[in-house]
C-alpha cells in the first residue's frame, strides 16, 4: 500500500497534527512513459509551512486534500520511461508518499560520490546550493569582512557560514540552543555563535563583530534582522533567503514585512548622493538639457527671511511646502 | 550685522520654534586666503532634521550652538583668495546666516545657464542629483515598467518621477494634498496621484498599478513603504533615499528600520534558488570538493517513517532538529 500524508486543514499559526491527514491507497501502476518511485528519503525543509497557506508566493499553495509537497532521494522500482531503469536511485519530488509515479520530468540520477544519498536533499541539494549562490551571488563576501548567519546550524545557514569562513571573513553564527552554538563554532569552525534565545542581542552583536557586520546571510528576517540593522557598516549587503520567524504568523508584523522582497527576489537599497559624483556631469547635462526642452518641469517654494527659516523647516517635515523649499536672505 | 540661526536644544519630535536661537553678531572680516560670501537664498532640506538629532548618520550631529547648517547660494563680498573675485556668486555651504567666512574649499561658481539662480539649490543641485542618480543607478526602470515615488511633489521627487517619464516608464506619485496630486498629474506629467491622507494605499494602488510596482523611489519610508512592498513585482528595485516619515519620531518604529539601509548605502535583496542554475555546477563542483577536504562538515537529522513527518516538520519550524532534517522511509 501507498501511505500519503495529505493537506487536511490549513494551519492557523503553528501547524498542529491535525492539519496533516494519512491515508493508505493502493501502489499505483506506471503507464506507458511513466516510471513508479519509491520514496527513500523525504526532505523537510520550511518553505514547505508557505505551501500550506492559502496566499500565493514564488509558487501556487497546495490545495486541501492534496499530497503535501517535498523532494525526495527515491528507488525507481518499475519503469516503461527510456530514461530511467528499475533500480536507480534519483532525486525527486514526490511529495510526503511512499510511492508515486513520475513522468520523468525533474528527475535526476544521484551520484552519491562517496557521501550518504541523503546529501543530495542537504548539503550538496537545493539548501547547499542556497546557501552558495546566496551568499556568493548577493552577499559577495571579501576576505577579512564580517559575515553574520542567522540559524546558523541548519541545512543553509550551517553551509553558507563555512563557506564565507573558506572566503576568509570573520563569521558570526545565529543558533537557538547552547549546544547548536557549540557546534556552530567547535564543529563548524564560526568564529563565534550568538544563542538568540538568551542574548540581548545588541550586545552580542556589539562583541562579537567589534567592526560591524558586512554580509548578513538572513534565514529568518523577524526580530534578528532588526537588530543586525543597527550593526551594519556601509555597503552592507543582505540576502534575504529564509522568513523563519514569520512563518507561523497570524496576523500582519508591524512595520515594513520584507516576506515580498523575497518572494519578489526585489532588492531595497539605501542611497546617498556623495556615492555618486562619478554621474555628476551626466545629471547636470542632462537635466539641464530636458528643462530647456521643457521635458522637466520645476516648482519653487520661496519663503523671505533668514527669521523664518525655522518655521519653514518645521513645515517642510509636514510636508507644508509646496515645491523646493529655500529662504530669500534680505 | 551677521543674523545667525543656531541650533539652541536638540528636538524632542517635531522642532519647535525654541529649538532654534536666533542671534545677530559682527559681520566678519576675512583673512589672507579667505573670502567673505553673503547669503542670497538658504536651501531646507529634511535632511536637516537628522543634523539636528544627537545620534551619528552618515555625517556627524550638529553641537547645541553650532550654525545650523544648509546649501546657499552666496555672494562674493570681499575676496582674498585667488580663485574667487568679489561680486561672483557660489554654491557653497554657508548655512543658515547672512554672512559667512570661506577659505574656498566647496565653492563653485554657478552658472545660471539661463534658469533662476535657486535651481542650484535643486533641479541641478544636490536635490536633482539624488532624484538622477538614485532612479538611473539603482532603480534602473526600462520602458513600460511602473514606477512609483513618494513625496511627489517635492524637490526630488517631482525630478525622479519625470526623468522616469523620459524613461518611458508608467509613474505614479503619492502626495500629500489634492492640490499637489493635481499638480503632479497636471502640470508633471505623471500619470496618476494617490493623496497619502486621503486614500486606501493598498486599494489605490492596485488601481493605479494594475501590473504591480516593478520601482519604487522612496522619499519617506513607513507607512507608504509598507505598502508598497504588498504590490511589488519580480525583480522590483527599491531606492531607498529618505526617510520623510520618521524623521521626527521619538522611538523606535516598530518592525524593521530601514534607516541604517539607506546611512550605509547597504542593500537587502531577496533570494530564490531557482534564479541561479546557472551557478548549479559551480556550486555542485566546489561543495563536493569541500567536503572531500573536510573544510565543510554537515549534520544531519534523519527521522523514520512517513507518519513521523507531520510532527518534524512541527519541530522544524520551532527549531527543534538539529542538523538538516529527513525523513527515512521503511
């Protein structure tokens, strides 16, 4: 028999044992072109919490009643697919089931190269490989930079702080338990590991990168990303890859959600002019150019009086004035 | 006489009239080496708030008793400096007082080019510069994308969303009056207005962005910038260059602030695996070596039986499995 675990109610908060339904139906038969799995090992990874959701996100939600959603290290047992032959072993995506069948899309023979099967779901899977690009691509770590990790001794976070420390930086590791902290700095090699259920985290954060933070790799966003703000030096560069601490929400947070950054692969970036003189000659003649040709009109808000200044200012953070505002002096 | 405006105790919210000290003193005479500049017109600009503020941004606070400080248009009164004869007029840096002292440094010459001399203070000063170079360098908006900016009818925003028309792009402002949403339609030229005080944000921009917002200029940060991140597209690009409304707060915002984003010019961006296959095989290639070498060590969590799923899976969003989580299946 084929045991399914099934979407029986969309979680509200933190998922419970009965949102999940298990039935047991029978083994299905590959048709022609199909090949039957057999599913070895199933990965469970957190993104699968937005998958129980009723919102759309980078992928559609699982429906009630379906399959819940997974990859997996599955046996070919039966194939009448060219590709594929009974007995090898592939990484799938067949979902919480002990068998399913497969049109041979998506499928990929595992070459373990000496390391358990199971490392194609971790390490050298989807979560390795977030961890690299994410933290090469976005966060470009430079040797004797400061990188912060947040669930530093998970499936990512536990790649992407080795990798920045193979990069040469200094690296800051983020854990919930004294013993994954040990393991952070002992087994992983971070240089330190901030346990964030008993830190004040600004002070942790304060002693541990005494220089401020370069690359934060976040896989929580929440209230670790709001303290790591108040520790990032200039040109700090944050990948957004995991919502940990907004997974199980209720209700909206407060204040800016970043969940549609992610989910949007958008970026915000802060700006400041002084960054920029090397467009200096391009602004200058091009805006001249486009308000000569009428292209950019131009409003003023002219006020008299050095005395009035003050009360200007005061109303121009009201959004009082009505065009650039400046003060004819006598 | 000099009329000088100083800065006579730092705001606690809003300035008020007696955060400023209005004095008038001798108007001084200058040095070998030094010029004597008089001030024709003093540019507000909200950055001025943040000098008034005790904590450290980008640039150092002002000292109680300083000058408050501001870009001018000045005079040249009395020279003896080489580079600069009496009756020239200057951009330079004077702030807010009738006469200041110069040894030169930051000065430069304006030419009018046929526009009032105040554009200097801001379609071709520094504010114009902001709207340029932060709309071209990282917003970076193609034809037929929608553009939205905030404080629209401002110094910077009236010139970033007109040089996205010149883009080709869709623009939509937010103000903060019908008059100014009339002006920023009318006479720039954008193609729609949401008044901030009047107007659902989401529902208004939903109307006025019926392909979401691909740029979003952001002249104020919190509630508008909240918003805005619910109707983001993929690959949105958000230029974060003010911070309007929490300059004059008294606390801490609730939620992430974004202040230290735009102070450091640093960038949160968000991730997804699957935008970089094309790194696939570096990322397979250099993990597997690494482990070969030992330089990653990776831990994993292996629970038996399908059935098991539903309650590791539970624990994984509590952070309860230590290394990257499995299911091994019969």
């Amino acid at each position: 028999m084929n045991t399914q675990v099934l979407l029986a109610r969309r979680p509200a908060g933190e998922p419970q044992p009965d949102d999940f339904h298990i039935v047991r139906t029978p083994v299905p038969e590959p048709g022609e072109g199909q090949l039957l799995l057999r599913t070895r090992f199933l990965s469970l990874d957190p993104y699968m919490r937005g998958r129980m959701s009723p919102s759309k996100s980078y992928a559609a939600p699982m429906a009630i009643g379906d399959v819940m959603v997974g990859g997996t290290v599955s046996e070919v047992v039966a194939s009448r697919h060219p590709g594929f032959a009974a007995g090898e072993t592939v990484l799938a995506y067949a979902g919480w089931q002990s068998y399913a069948l497969s049109n041979g899309a998506g499928l990929r023979n595992i070459d373990p190269a000496g390391f358990p099967i199971t490392y194609a779901l971790g390490v050298l899977g989807m979560p390795g490989q977030t961890a690299y690009c994410a933290l090469l691509d976005i966060g470009k770590p430079k040797a004797g930079e400061t990188v912060v990790v947040s669930a530093a001794s998970g499936a990512v976070g536990s790649v992407a702080g080795q990798i920045a420390k193979i990069a040469g930086c200094r690296v800051v590791g983020i854990a919930g338990t004294n013993e994954k902290c040990a393991y952070v700095t002992e087994t992983l090699g971070f240089d330190a590991c901030i346990n964030r259920r008993t830190a004040d985290l600004d002070t942790a954060l304060l002693q541990a990168c005494p220089d401020g933070i370069d690359v934060y790799y976040d896989n929580t966003a929440g209230k670790i990303l709001d303290a790591v703000l108040r520790h990032i030096v200039a040109g700090a560069r944050i990948p957004l890859v995991g919502l940990i601490e907004h997974y199980n929400a209720t209700q909206a947070p407060a204040g800016p959600f970043l969940g549609p950054l992610l989910v949007n692969r958008a970026k915000i970036e802060g700006f400041l002019v002084s960054d920029h003189e090397a467009h200096a000659a391009a602004f200058l003649r091009e805006v001249t150019s486009w308000l000569r040709e009428g292209r950019i009109r131009y409003r003023e808000d002219i006020v008299d009086g050095l005395e009035n200044a003050p009360r200007a200012l005061i109303g121009l953070l009201r959004g009082e004035n009505f065009g650039k505002l400046s003060v004819r002096c006598a």
